[in-house]
C-alpha cells in the first residue's frame, strides 16, 4: 500500500506493511495532481487533514487522486483549488484483520489459598486476540502520537496488566486451587471482558482470550500428582498388598546388605499381619454364620419321654400328657 506519484516520476516515501502492524500513518509529503493511492487487501486508509479524519477507503484497488479521490474528500483545502500546489496531508494505513498474540505470566503470582498461608506460586500462559473497532479513538489516543504501532505493543501493554487480572479472576472462579485448568473458561471469559474495558478508549477491542495451562511450583505439582494417583486406587489394602509383593518379587529388597534385609522383614511382617488379620476376619465370618445351625440342631435333638414324669403314665404321641396334661417336651 502507498501513496505515489507519476508527476515527478518516483515513488513516495512510503514504509512496506508488515503483517505485525496494527497501523502505519504516511505523512510529511505533498500530495499532488496524478497521485494515486494504492490500498492492499485487509487495510483501510484514512485520509487526515489537520488531525481530523476526511475521508475512509475500504475497498482495496489502485484509486487516482483527480478522479476518484478528490470528488470524494471535496471538503479538503488542497482539493479546491485543483492541486496547482502541493498540499501536506496524512493516511494512516490500518491493518483490518483479527490479531493472535501468545502471552504469559513474567513472574509467579501469588493466589491465596486457606491451605498454604504465603499463596500458592502460579504461572500461567495462552493467546489473546484483538482488532481495530474505533477509528477515531485510536487516531486520539496512539495514532496522533505515534508513526507505527505493532502487536509487540499492544501485547506489552496487556501483560502489564495481566498479573492483576489473573489474581483476580482465580480468587473468584477458581474453585479448587489445584485444578484451575478445569475453571480456565470462566477465568479467562472474565478477563477477556476486563482487558476489553482496558483498552476501550485506545479503539482496540479484544475479540478471545484464553488459558492455555497452569503451572505449579515442582514440589506443589508433585502432591497434586500424587493425591490423584491416591484417588484412583479404590482399595488400599489391596494396593499395599500388591506394592509389598512386587517388591519382594522384584528382588529389590534382597542382598543389599542390612538395610535392605531389613526392609524385607519389615515388608513380610506387613503381609503376615495382613494375611493373618483377613483369615481371622473369614473365620469370625464363618462362626457367626453357623451359630444359628447349631441351635437348631440342639433344638432338634431334645427327645420325649416315654412316661409322664408328673403322673408315671404312658406318653402319647403329642406333646402334653393325655392324663394329667403335663407338658412332655
């Protein structure tokens, strides 16, 4: 893109366009009769004049000062009178795409937490993504000041920020301090909307942003590590009992001298105990199941007299004595 000029047979001054530019404003040369005015895909061109913007093209293509541009900025001073002399005027070129950026968190940021009194240490890292939404707030606020301007600044000035943001967003929506990951949307959707309110007044708008991963200090990760491993275990004794005969198997706890002679004595005591706490538990089992077997046998084994002990008769075959009516069972 550019602005040049067949008059005096030469190009312009003009900067190429890099893909990392959000804008570039060409200024401080005459515009006159038989420029033309080139626009590249994805860029706008806003022509100023003393600081005021007087015209838009968005449409890229090759565009002639006389008869395409001068109708359409007709309020400019240098136009009515037909460029008999030059006139100083400025375009600022603006990128129009949507911009990716990759961030991260320069120091550790301390998140309270009610298990660790000094904070818990957490770094983070992941992408944003922005665009040019105002004109002429951007104008006001960067263009006005500056010649060029790049995603390395836009990005400096986000992380500036950031840390704040991220201390923020965890303390609210972080529900548990050792898996954040699994709230990464809703922290990142609420810093998204802060960084968007940051960065208002610059015209900029940031369309994404988004949390990539957590990381903790080694120590701090390795119990996360290690309570999930423990969580994924359903029976304990089990575990334990498998842990002991492997190492026992594996011979890493034999022939080392004491210390390991040792070990695997304290490791077969373990599984003796062990073993014989399960045997007595199956043998209370069974005793407690037979129980009621057994008075029902003893029940079954009582017999009936053949005489009444109450009158001497002959017992009949029911239970109560058929002359004195005394119980016989």
């Amino acid at each position: 893109m550019g602005i040049f000029s067949k008059q005096f047979a030469n190009l312009v001054e003009w900067q190429e366009f890099r893909e990392d530019m959000v804008f570039y404003k060409w200024s401080n040369n005459e515009i006159k009769k038989g420029s033309r005015l080139i626009i590249r895909p994805g860029q706008d061109a806003v022509f100023l004049y003393n600081g005021k913007i007087e015209g838009i093209f968005k449409d890229e293509g090759d565009y002639d000062i006389e008869s395409q541009i001068i109708p359409f900025l007709s309020t400019l001073k240098g136009f009515k009178f037909g460029f008999k002399t030059g006139m100083r005027a400025e375009v600022l070129f603006i990128n129009t795409k949507e911009f990716i950026v990759k961030w991260g968190t320069q120091n550790p940021i301390n998140i309270p937490a009610p298990q660790l009194p000094g904070g818990i240490p957490i770094r983070a890292n992941g992408t944003f993504t922005f665009k040019v939404g105002d004109y002429v707030r951007l104008i006001d606020k960067i263009a006005g000041i500056r010649q060029a301007y790049y995603t390395e600044d836009v990005r400096l000035r986000i992380v500036a920020v950031l840390d704040q943001l991220l201390m923020k967003w965890i303390s609210k929506e972080g529900k548990d301090m050792f898996n954040l990951q699994a709230n990464s949307f809703d922290i990142a959707a609420g810093i998204r909307s802060d960084l968007d309110m940051q960065l208002f007044d610059t015209g900029l708008n940031i369309t994404g942003f988004n949390i990539m991963s957590f990381t903790y200090p080694p120590e701090i990760q390795a119990m996360i590590n290690k309570n999930a491993s423990f969580s994924m275990i359903g029976n304990m004794n089990r575990y334990q009992q498998a842990s002991m005969t492997e190492g026992i198997s594996s011979g890493k706890v034999r022939g080392g001298g004491t210390a390991s002679d040792m070990a695997g004595m304290i490791l077969g005591m373990n599984m003796a105990n062990q073993m014989l706490q399960n045997i007595n538990q199956a043998n209370n089992q069974a005793a407690n199941s037979a129980q009621p077997q057994t008075g029902q046998g003893q029940g079954e084994a009582k017999k009936k007299p053949n005489y009444c002990p109450n009158c001497g008769s002959k017992a009949s075959e029911g239970n109560f004595c058929t002359h004195c009516g005394h119980k016989l069972v």
